[in-house]
C-alpha cells in the first residue's frame, strides 16, 4: 500500500465535511455496543482500549510520516492520540458504572472543551453563535439528568469520565488548526499510533486473561470495535475535521449523543422518554447554529476568527 494508492473521502464544501462528521461521530456513538460485551467477558478497559486503535494502527503504519519536514506536526499528533486514549479510558470506566445516557452527559461536555481550547491554544475568538452552540450542547446534555445529578455518579467518577471530553476537545483542536502539513492518512495513523502507545504500559500490566478475546464471538465484538468505531468513522473524521474548524467539528459530532441514547434504549433497555428525545433536539440544533471555516482559508496563525460571524 503506498500513499497514492489511498482513496480518502473528498470533501468539496462545509456542508460536506459536516455531513461527513455526522456520519463518523455516528459510528462512534456505536462503542457501547461492542465495550459492554468485551467488559462483561472479562476484558480490562486497557485492553479494549488497545485493541480499538491497534487494527487502524496496523492497517495505516505504511502512511507514517517519514520526511525531516512532518516530524513535529507528527510527533505532536501522536502525543495528542497518548492523551486522547488515556482519556477514553475514563469514558470505559464510566459504561461500566453508569448507564449509557449518564455516560453521554458527561462526554458530551467535549464541545466546550474544544470551544475553550481552541480559543487558548489557537487563538481562535469565539463569537456568539459558537458560545450559543455549546449552550445548547450543555443544554441538552443537563436535560438528561435529574435534579442536577448525573445518573447517581460520584464526583471521583465524574472527574475520571471528564478525561474523554477534555482529550477529545484537545485532538479536535490540535488536527483542525495545526495539522496542516500532514494528509489526513498520516493524521489519523499518528493519531492511532500515540493511542496504541499510550495503552502499551497498562497492557502489559494487566493480567493475561483480560487481555486476550475468549471466544469467535469476543473476537468478532473486537473486529467489529476496530472497524465499525475506529479506523472507517476515524478516517472520514480526520478528512474533514480540518474543512470546518474546531467549533462546527463539535457541534456536527454531537449526533453521538442521540445515537448513545438509542443505544441504550435498544440494546441495553433504559428508558427514552420526553426529557431524552428534547436533550436530543437540542443538540442536533447546535449543528446549524455553529459556523464553519470556509475551505481555502490560511491555517491558524494567530487569533484568527473561527466561531464567529
């Protein structure tokens, strides 16, 4: 495999790219399914986590950055995809305590992390229809709890679960705005790289047998976490991340939620009434109140204006 012999999706427009997002955060609402089955078969969260990003790694090495050139846009990607996977284990750690709308509340949170970090790491100013936007992420997300509580979590737990959106925020930030010389190809197999790295100390600590699939069926839940959630979704997110900018990136992958909660009500029978359809509305809305950055505008150099009009 060589990198011109690599069809990555061409995304002409914001209205594409957005779509594109959509579609890819979709896929990623999906983890639930496969996380819960390898949890309840005796695997570590390590583990699970390892496995997610070790098929897209083995799948993309040829596409790793070589030349003296993408060494540091590359070295920064994969300490970005170290910290992002250490920050979804928080998130694993939460499916198995919490119900998977309670889980949804807390790494729904990851749009006003990337609105606030990109606005100090990027310079970015964040106008009103950016703010409005995450409001009404954040509106959406408290819907889903009662009383101001988060589905009976422990403030430790909460703390752990914010790991995923605070890593999720950054890497949204980092590939939008300072990816430019890298191919969205040598993006995500850094990326994937720095997860696989970053899971390798835990790995190796755990016992054996929460690390090795029991069974044609775990191994399927496995290869079905590698592609279904990770390298297809994480290749269409990449290619279009950087048409949009941090802010409508966000809001776009903010279907996530709605499909977490139909996750749950369907695979895992938790209820989705009035309050779970109305949280749902709200941050489908968000999309269309975010602006994007027009194709063909220069990188990020300075505060430059991505969230407002």
């Amino acid at each position: 495999m060589s990198h011109a012999t690599l069809s990555t999706p061409r995304l002409a427009s914001p209205a594409a790219a957005t779509a594109a997002i959509a579609i890819a955060s979709v896929c990623f609402g999906l983890v639930p399914l496969f996380a819960r089955e390898l949890q309840a078969a005796g695997m570590a969260d390590a583990s699970i986590a390892f496995y997610r990003y070790a098929l897209s790694t083995a799948i993309m090495l040829p596409f790793l950055p070589r030349t003296r050139a993408k060494r540091k846009p590359a070295a920064i990607m994969v300490g970005t995809g170290m910290l992002m996977s250490l920050g979804w284990l928080g998130y694993l750690d939460a499916l198995r305590t919490l119900p998977v709308a309670s889980a949804g509340v807390i790494y729904m949170s990851y749009p006003l992390f990337a609105l606030l970090l990109g606005w100090l790491l990027a310079g970015a100013w964040v106008g009103w229809r950016g703010w409005l936007s995450g409001a009404m992420i954040l509106g959406g997300a408290l819907l889903l709890t009662e009383g101001g509580g988060l589905g009976g979590a422990t403030p430790l737990a909460v703390l752990k679960a914010l790991a995923a959106p605070l890593t999720f925020g950054l890497g949204i930030v980092i590939i939008s705005s300072f990816m430019n010389g890298l191919t969205a190809p040598e993006r995500m197999v850094c990326a994937t790289l720095g997860s696989v790295l970053g899971m390798m100390p835990l790995v190796v600590a755990a016992p054996v047998a929460t690390f090795v699939p029991v069974g044609a069926s775990a191994w399927l839940m496995v290869a079905g976490l590698g592609l279904a959630t990770a390298l297809v979704p994480q290749l269409l997110y990449v290619s279009a991340v950087p048409l949009v900018g941090p802010g409508r990136a966000a809001a776009a992958g903010s279907v996530e939620l709605p499909t977490m909660l139909a996750v749950g009500a369907l695979a895992f029978g938790e209820a989705l009434g009035a309050r779970e359809m109305a949280a749902a509305a709200l941050v489908l809305s968000a999309i269309l109140i975010a602006p994007a950055v027009r194709p063909g505008e220069p990188g990020l150099t300075g505060r430059k204006r991505l969230f407002g009009l």
